[in-house]
C-alpha cells in the first residue's frame, strides 16, 4: 500500500507566528496605502517577542547600555557641572585605589613570578632543552662533522628536474665579442669639426693654467702677496701625494658654508671670529691665497682682535709672520698671548730674551711673561735678579716668590718667605714652603745631634700651626680634604715631617665629636690605599693621642707598620699600645711574636711575663708562653707551664693543648690519663674525643678508639669531624659496610653537610663502587647544590671531553666557590694553558677566607715549579707564608703530624706539595 502524501497546504489552517508580518518576505509591508491610514494593528510587545525567541530557542537581544559602568555618570548625572568637590572626591578615591594596589603589588609580584618559574619548569624552551647536545657538539672532531650526512629528500616523492634550456641570441654573442675591442676610425655619424679639428693651443694653456694654481697651492705662497715666489723641488711630489681629493658632497658643502661667511663678514666685519673661520674654511679647502687674503682683510677691521692676528701669523711662513706680529704689536700691545707668539718665532735664544723684555717693558705685571724670562736664563743668579724685580712689580704673585726663595740659599729664602708672607697673607702655599724649608734644614746634615734635630723639627709643627691660624683670621678657609691633598702632595716630594704637621693642625676640623673615631680611620685607610703610608701614619698617631685606650687603633697602626714600616718602628708602636691597652691580648702577642721572630728569645719571654702580670688568666697568653718555651727546646719549663695555666685558667683550650703537648712527647699515658681528667671536666668539647681516639690509633688499640668515638658522637652529634673520623676507622679496619653505616647516620643527624657526602663518596670509590660512587654524588648534589667539594670531585668524575663543560656549571651553581676555581685552573694546568692556570690559581686564594686553604698554595706551588720561574717561585712562598694557611684536607693532616711539630708554614707547604703530587 502506497504511503500516504504530505499535504502541502496544511500550513493554512495553523496559527501564524507571534511575529508574523504579511507580505514583510516579499517586501510588501513598506507600502502605505490610503486603507493603512486610521488605526493601524499595534505590533508585538516586547513580552511576546521574547516568549517567542523562548520557545525557537534563540537568546534575547541584550541591551547594548545596560552594562554601563555607573562611575561614567552618563544618564542620570549626565547633565551636572563638575565641580570641585567632585574633583576631590575623584583624587581621594584614585588614592585609595593606588594603596590598594601598592599593598597587594608584592604579593602578586611574587605569585606571577612564581607561577612563571613553575610554567618554565613544566614548559621549557627548546633552546633549554638541547642546551646539553650544543655542549657536546664542543667535542665533535672535524673528521666527524665532515662525515655528517647531507640532509636528503625523505619524501619518497619523484621530482622533476627543471632541464629546459634557451638559445642564446646572436646580437648577445657579437655584443661580447666586441665588448674589449678599440674603435681604430671615426663615426662618419659625426660632424667632422668635432672629431678632427682639437684645439691644441687651448689644451695646453689650461693645462699650464691648472698647474701654476696647484703650485700655488703646494708652494703656500702666491705670487701677488708680493713675499715669496719660491717652490720647494724636494717636497713638491711629496706634496703632490698629501692633496686630498673632496667629493662632490664635500664640495657643495665647502660652497654653501662660504657663502654663509661670506654674508657674515660682509653684515659684521667687526666680527673676529667670523674672519677666523671663514679663513679656516678656505684652509681647508686648499685655498690658501683666498685664505690669506680673508685673514688680511680680518687684520684691517679687527685690529684689535688678538686671536686674529695669531690666526695671520699661522697661516703665513715664520718670516711673513714676523712682520705680522710686529704690525700686531702696534695695535694691541697689552696682549701676553702676540707677545709669546712673537718669543716662539724666534730661533735664537738671545733674540727670545730681547723680545720677552721688551714685552715686559709694554706689560710688566703679567706673571707668565716673567715666568718665561725666567726660563730662558742659564744663571741662577741672573734668574735670582729678574725675579727679585718681578716680586717688586707683582708682589701679589705666590709662585714668583716660591720661585725666588728656591733660588736663595737657606738664610736668605727665610726673609724672602716672610716677605711673602707679609705681602700675601692669604696663601696657604708660603706656610707650606716655609715649612719644607725648616724641615729640609733640619735633616740636611746627618751628624747633627738628635735631639737638635728633633728641637729644630718640633719648630716645623708650630709653624704650620701658626699658619692655619694666620689663614683663618683672615678669612681664608680651606676645607679638610684640601688640606689632606696639600699633606700627601708634601710626602710625595719627600717633606714627611711638614706632611705630618699639616696632620696635626687639620685633621679635626668639620668633624663632629662623635665621628671623629669613624672619620680618622677611613681617612688613613684611603691614604694608605693611595700609597700615601706617611699620611696615613700620621693621621692614626694622631687619633691615637686623642683616643689612646682604642685596641682596634692601635691593631690598625701596628698592622701599618708591619706593612710597611721597618722593624724597630712595629716594636715602638706595639710597646706603646701595651703599655695604654694592657687588657688587650693581641697585642702583647703580637709584640713577643715580632720579638721572637726578630730572633730576641729573652725579650720575647720577658714581654710574656709583663703579660701575665696585666693578664693572669688569659688562654691566649699561657698558650703563647708553651709554644714559645716548646720551640726553643724548653720542654720541661713548657710542661711546667701547662701544669699552672691548668690551674689559674682551666679551659678546654689549654687541656687541651696538654694532651698534644703529652702526644708529641711520646708519652701516651699520660697523655690519655690527662685526656681522660680533661672528658670528666669537659665532656661536650668534642676535640678531646678526637684527640683520645687517635693516640688509641696509634697505638693499634682499633676497639678504644672506637669506643671513644662513639663516646663523642652521642655527647657531640653535631661535630662532623668526629663522623668522619669513625668512619675512617672502620674504613681502616677494613669494615667499609660499617662505615658507610655511620656516615649515613651522620648524614641523617646533620643534613646537608657536603663534607660528610665528600666522605661517604670517597668511602665508594676506595671500595672499588664507581656507579655507587657516581649515584651517591648526584644525591649529594641534590640535596648540597652548592657545595664545592661536590663540585669539584663531579668535574673530575666526568670524562676528560666534558669536564669543562662540567666546570661552566659548577662555578654558576657554587657561585665561584674557592674549591672549584682551583679544580679549573688544574684543568687549565692539564691542557698546558700556563697564564690562564696562572690566573685561576690566583683567583683560588683571593679572598681572606680563601687563603686560608693551604693546599690551594700547595697546588699552586707544585704548578710553578713545573712551568713558571724562579720568581713565581718564590712569590708563591711569599705570599703562602704571610697567609699562614691553617685548613685543607691534606693541610690539617701534615700539620698536625707529630713528626712535623715546630715546622714553619714555608717547611709544610713543602711537604703538602710533595704528598699531593
């Protein structure tokens, strides 16, 4: 059975739509009729049109102001002035607004940096990524780079090769094979009078025209100036090769510029500096004649320009110039600047002297022609006439009388400053003079007795007090860095005591009470920078006659001493500060170090016994007294010694130092009945522990030693010496199983300590554990990133390819970490790189802290002896040996080896050297 049909017109007998309008699909409903007019159907509500894009689904039409920020006041403010208040209230809440977000700014800040670090990490770059394969690319050998193989088509795709070729045309081919041929007879195109009939006669006179001005230009002469004539042969190819050849640029420049001078001196002629360049410019451009000739005309309409003389006088020849600075000395007279000109022309001595007089004749108050006078004289006694008369012309001029008292003996110069002085009583320079001048008399002759010549120095103090008094009752008020430049400009021409008075008299001006302290030490620190060890003696002794009882001052003036001053002036100086500071400690060891150094034992002892006296239960000072008594074979008196301070101080320190003492003799017994006195004592200061442990070492007792270490580490668990110690006991008793064990507990009691990793990696490696030894190293990077130690033994666990690459990364993570800075000069050492080795090893003991590492020296030392001199040599020892090194690893154990006892730091930096290498 057929299924039934649609029907197609069912439509009509529905509903229409709510929005239906008829005939609005064909256009029909934009017409008015006459039948329209009158009440017409009102439309949809805006309910009904909703309901019906409801139920079609459609989303209602928003309104477009409905959203309308309200602070934009458009609507129901829109028509209000605004006003004042308005305003106000506008700043107090953008004020409001701006501390809102200053007060979360950091926490934001920190969140979006946070959050782009972790995005970083999650998401890195691909230049990141492959940062690893472009360092390995530094190993790839050129054989290798040159067997690559070219990148290939890998699409599997046919191509078509392009093989079409063109004929070439026939005028292509005869066009280059004419290209270099010559034309050997004329176009008959051409007219003949252009081709054949030259005029030769024109030819050669310009020809002869252009080589009379380039002549002229060469020569530096013209003809019509009428003053010479005259062309150098010799010079003139040379000069030929000088002429440079301007661009059309320049050119046109050259033409607009001279027109713009030319307008100006045509408008101004009074204008001098107007002649001057417009002369210049016709300089430059190799005109010379025209230049001249600018310059003249400038002469004749400023004539009293002296800058435009000059400028006539260099563009002319010596003699022309001549004539023009005499014609200049006829209108402006009075100027210093032709009058020197004219002297400079002149060859002959006698015609310089002829003119400057007869300058001084026009202009005798002028300082620098009588300075130049001056100059030109070959006898001091002449020299001494001239400035005797410049004095009485210009008596206002400080430096013609300095010049005069130079030249006058010792006697004569006294009067001459004091009349100086009389007439320029503002000038600070004479007081300085006067003072060299009592200074240098006092120390000319040798012989004089010393206190004569401490009499006549002391008058060098009162008078450059007397002059800074003078200066300030009239007026004239130079400031304290003025007067500290005058001080080190007075040590730096050899005058120490005048240098040292200038000191005295100003260094406690413009400072307050309170930071005067502050003040003279940074200001001998600076001078001692500079160089200036005078100055900066100086000020120290004066702050420490104003604050005697300062330790630290007297610290800072003995180290400068010890610096740079002279044995006998540390002594003084340390006797001096004992004797204001007796409390202070260090110094009095420093003063019986020097001594003892110095070789004077006895002096040494009897500053140790004033110690005592002052100090009775300083460590530091029974201590000193041992070492002093043991390294001059006094043992019995050193023993004696440690029996009293173990009495009167009763410190770790000196029970301490007992047990070594009782160890080095041999004598363990007792050596372990005083430590066991000392444990019962102390039983938190975990040296003692070490120390018990190692004479039960020695003496094979591997069972005693282990008990006191255990001991040590239950009362001590934070001392990581002591870890390392058990382990390198169990290590030694062959159980490495027992001693990773307590290395690991170690590491769990004291995290992230680098030299418990050091050691339980070194344990790895010396049981024969590689891969152990590289997995336990990476942990120990994970969880101490920045340690040096690691570092360095990761740089040298890498092959020989990759340990620079290796090095870049440890210097970046340990942040140039001591330890990893002499790894890579040691790299460098290897690859024979000498200077940069040189340079890195350097670099290793920089820093106090750094110099402190003996075997950085020790390293170094082995290096230089293998590539440097004897001078790197012995430098090296130098500088180790004013270090004092006291850490390392292989350091602490030669140092502290009984049978190295009394060695100097020279002797163990010899035998660190020799172990290490």
């Amino acid at each position: 059975m057929a299924a039934k049909k649609d029907n197609k017109l069912a439509f009509l007998s529905m509903p229409a739509p709510a929005s239906y309008v008829a005939g609005l699909g064909r256009g029909a409903s934009g017409f008015t009729t006459r039948s329209d007019i009158g009440p017409a159907r009102e439309g949809p509500s805006a309910e009904a049109i909703a309901e019906a894009q409801a139920r079609r689904g459609e989303e209602p039409d928003v309104d477009p102001e409905q959203f309308q920020d309200p602070d934009n006041e458009y609507g129901l403010f829109a028509g209000t002035t605004y006003e004042q208040d308005d305003e106000e209230a506008d700043k107090i809440y953008d004020s409001v607004d701006r501390n809102m977000d200053a007060r979360r700014r950091t926490r934001r800040e920190a969140r979006e940096n946070a959050e782009l670090v972790q995005h970083r990490a999650e998401r890195p770059k691909i230049q990141q990524q492959f940062v690893d394969l472009k360092r390995g690319l530094a190993v790839v050998t050129d054989e290798e780079w040159e067997n690559i193989p070219e990148v290939g088509n890998l699409t599997r795709k046919k191509r078509r090769k392009d093989e079409r070729s063109f004929v070439v045309p026939d005028s292509v081919i005869v066009g280059d094979r004419t290209k270099t041929e010559y034309e050997s007879s004329l176009d008959t195109r051409e007219p003949a009078a252009d081709g054949t009939m030259t005029n030769f006669v024109e030819i050669g006179q310009a020809r002869d025209k252009i080589l009379s001005l380039k002549l002229d230009q060469i020569s530096g002469t013209s003809t019509s100036s009428g003053l010479a004539t005259s062309v150098d042969p010799k010079g003139y190819l040379t000069s030929l090769d000088s002429v440079v050849i301007k661009s059309e640029a320049e050119i046109g420049d050259i033409k607009r510029a001279r027109m713009l001078f030319d307008s100006l001196v045509k408008s101004n002629p009074k204008h001098a500096p107007g002649w001057i360049a417009a002369a210049r410019l016709e300089e430059h451009a190799g005109r010379m004649v025209a230049a001249r000739k600018l310059i003249k005309a400038g002469c004749e309409q400023c004539p009293k320009s002296d800058d435009v003389w000059l400028e006539a006088a260099r563009l002319h020849n010596q003699d022309d110039a001549k004539i023009i600075l005499a014609n200049a000395v006829q209108h402006v007279g009075q100027s210093v600047k032709i009058w020197l000109a004219a002297a400079d022309l002149e060859q002959d001595a006698k015609a310089k002297k002829r003119v400057l007089r007869k300058a001084l004749e026009n202009i005798p108050n002028s300082v620098r022609l009588w300075k130049e006078t001056v100059n030109l004289e070959t006898s001091a006694s002449d020299a001494r006439i001239l400035l005797s008369r410049a004095v009485e012309v210009i008596p206002l001029s400080v430096e013609l009388w300095l010049a005069l008292a130079r030249l006058e003996t010792p006697e004569r110069a006294k009067a001459v400053l004091n009349k100086a002085r009389k007439s320029v009583p503002t000038s600070h320079e004479i007081w300085i003079a006067a003072g060299r001048l009592l200074e240098q008399e006092a120390t000319a002759d040798p012989d004089k007795p010393v206190e004569a010549r401490n009499k006549e120095l002391d008058v060098v103090d009162k008078t450059i007090e007397a002059g800074v008094r003078e200066l300030q009752r009239h007026q004239v008020l130079l400031t304290r860095e003025q007067w500290l430049k005058e001080a080190e400009r007075c040590e730096a021409e050899g005058s120490p005591r005048t240098c040292e008075a200038i000191i005295k008299a100003t260094v406690a001006m413009e400072v307050e009470e309170e930071d005067r302290l502050d003040t003279w030490v940074a200001d001998a620190e600076s001078a001692e920078v500079r160089g200036m060890v005078g100055t900066s003696r100086a000020i120290l002794a004066y702050a420490l006659k104003v604050f005697p009882d300062k330790r630290n001052l007297w610290r800072k003036a003995a180290d400068l001493e010890k610096a740079h001053g002279t044995r006998a002036s540390l002594d003084a100086v340390l006797m001096q500060a004992v004797h204001y500071c007796p409390q202070a400690e260090v110094l009095w060891l420093m003063s019986a170090k020097e001594k003892w150094l110095a070789g004077d034992v006895p002096a040494a002892r009897e500053v140790l016994e004033r110690a005592f006296i002052a100090n009775p239960e300083s460590e530091q000072i029974w201590l000193a007294a041992v070492k002093l008594e043991a390294e001059n074979g006094e043992l019995g008196v050193a023993r004696e010694l440690l029996i009293r301070a173990r009495t009167v101080a009763d410190t770790e320190r000196i029970w301490m130092k007992s047990v070594v003492f009782e160890r080095q003799q041999g004598r363990y017994d007792v050596a372990l009945e005083t430590v066991s006195t000392a444990l019962s004592n102390f039983p938190k200061f975990p040296k003692l522990y070490m120390i018990q442990g190692q004479i039960h070492q020695l003496q094979h007792n591997y069972a005693a030693a282990r008990t006191s270490y255990a001991a040590g580490m239950k009362a001590c668990p934070k001392d990581v010496t002591l870890w390392v110690l058990a382990a390198k006991l169990e290590e030694l008793d062959g159980k490495s199983i027992k001693a990773r064990a307590i290395l690991e507990k170690g590491r769990l009691v004291n995290p992230a300590n680098e030299v418990l990793w050091a050691e339980s990696i070194g344990v790895e490696e010396r049981s024969g554990g590689a891969a152990q030894a590289k997995a336990m190293l990476s942990r120990g990077l994970q969880e101490c990133p920045t340690s040096g130690i690691l570092w360095s033994m990761a740089i040298w666990a890498e092959p020989r390819p990759t340990r620079k690459s290796r090095s870049v990364d440890a210097l970046k993570k340990s942040k140039d970490n001591a330890i990893v800075t002499c790894t890579v000069a040691r790299l460098f050492w290897a690859e024979r790189k000498v200077e940069k080795a040189r340079q890195w090893f350097s670099r290793s003991v920089a820093t106090e802290q750094d110099r402190d590492q003996g075997d950085h020296w020790a390293w170094w030392l082995t290096f230089e002896r293998q590539h440097g001199t004897a001078e790197h040599v012995a430098d090296v020892v130098k500088q180790c040996v004013s270090a004092e090194p006291h850490h390392g690893p292989t350091w602490q154990g030669v140092a502290k080896d009984d049978r190295n006892v009394g060695k100097n730091t020279k002797e163990i930096l010899e035998l660190v050297a020799q172990a290490l290498r």
